[in-house]
C-alpha cells in the first residue's frame, strides 16, 4: 500500500568548538572551528545517513566541520548548499564583548541560558526571536525543495534552537532552556500528508554521540 504521506528528516549539527573565541560573545564573527576530534567525527560520520543533502551556513566553522564529517566517512569534502537564514544570531554591538563586559553594559541584567531574553535586540544586532523568523522560513524553504530526503545542516546553537521553536510552535524565551552542544545533533522531521496537512515532529534533541 503505498505512504499517504511524505518525510523529509532534518538532521540539525551544532558546529566543532571554536578557536579564538577568547571568551567573547561571538555570534556571526567567522571564527576557525577546531576539527581535531577525529573519533568525534568518525562516530558522527557513522550516525549520519549515508546519501543525504549537505547544508551548511556561511561561517567557515560549519564548512570546516562538515568537511570533518565527509573525511570521517572517507569522502572528499564536497561542497554543501549555503543557507545564510540558518546563520547564529547577529548580537550586533554585543560581538566581542567579554560576559563581564556586556553584564555591565545592560546594568547586571542577567539571562539564565542566553545572552539576553528572546525579545531583546542588542544594538545593531537581532533578537532570538528574529532568528526564530528567519530560520523557520529556511526550513520551509529545505523541506519544500529536498522533500522526503535526509538534509544534514551544519548550523549553530542559537538557529538549532530557533529551529525548535519554530518546530514545536513554542515562544521563543522558552526555546532558550534546550541544550545544544558542540557536535550534538538533533533531528527534525517534516510530515506532509494528505488527510492532516504539514506537522513536525522531533524525534531527538543533543544526542551526543
């Protein structure tokens, strides 16, 4: 009997760790990401699917981290479509401050997960809650065009974060509370069928491998 229904999986990598950060509010700064870990890489290599779409940002930590990921499963690094509304979040003026330094320019206001709530725009810069707008439409737009494939998306912590919310239809401040480590991949499944519609659903959140 054939499926009433189309699913299109999402598999959402934060970037390696970066090098060079020296403790500073980074955002959209280009910064090298350290791919040292080749046991990391194998093991995610491994977990990945095996023919999938490869997508990734702008920022070469994500370029250098898929490439990572290919060499872990003896490819060649190949090039991945570029998805600048997947990029982290612009923190404007805030961008290479130190955690001390931006507490005291928002007089010791501080947040419990993020730099600041959802709402706030820093200076020059855009809220959570912009990049929750953003990064919902570059899904829309990856499972339109990719439809029932694998697509793995070499992002950042703030748009993985973004891409919950926006999946699970929650307020941003509250997509704040999720965890999302280096090298940790969290899955996304876009389901279009004829009786319901589009759902997603979230099969994982920071597996770690």
């Amino acid at each position: 009997m054939a499926s009433d229904h189309t699913e299109t999986r999402l598999w959402l990598v934060r970037h390696a760790p970066v090098i060079g950060s020296l403790g500073r509010i980074y955002g959209q700064d280009d910064l090298e990401a350290d791919c040292s870990d080749d046991k990391a890489f194998a093991a995610l290599a491994g977990f990945l699917p095996v023919s999938p779409v490869w997508v990734a940002t702008q920022l070469k930590r994500t370029h250098q981290t898929l490439a990572a990921v290919q060499r872990g499963r003896g490819l060649d690094p190949a090039s991945p479509l570029i998805e600048q509304d997947l990029v982290e979040q612009h923190f404007g003026d805030w961008q290479g401050l130190t955690y001390a330094e931006l507490d005291a320019s928002r007089d010791g206001a501080y947040h419990r997960f993020w730099h600041a709530p959802a709402t706030e725009r820093p200076p020059n810069g855009e809220s959570f809650a912009d990049v929750v707008a953003r990064v919902e439409k570059a899904l829309l737009r990856l499972t339109l065009a990719h439809a029932g494939n694998d697509i793995v998306v070499v992002a950042h912590g703030g748009s993985i974060r973004a891409a919950l919310a926006a999946a699970l239809d929650i307020e941003p401040e509250r997509a704040l509370g999720f965890s999302v480590d280096n090298l940790s991949v969290t899955r996304l499944d876009h389901i279009e069928g004829q009786s319901f519609g589009a759902a997603w659903r979230v099969a994982f959140v920071n597996r770690r491998l």
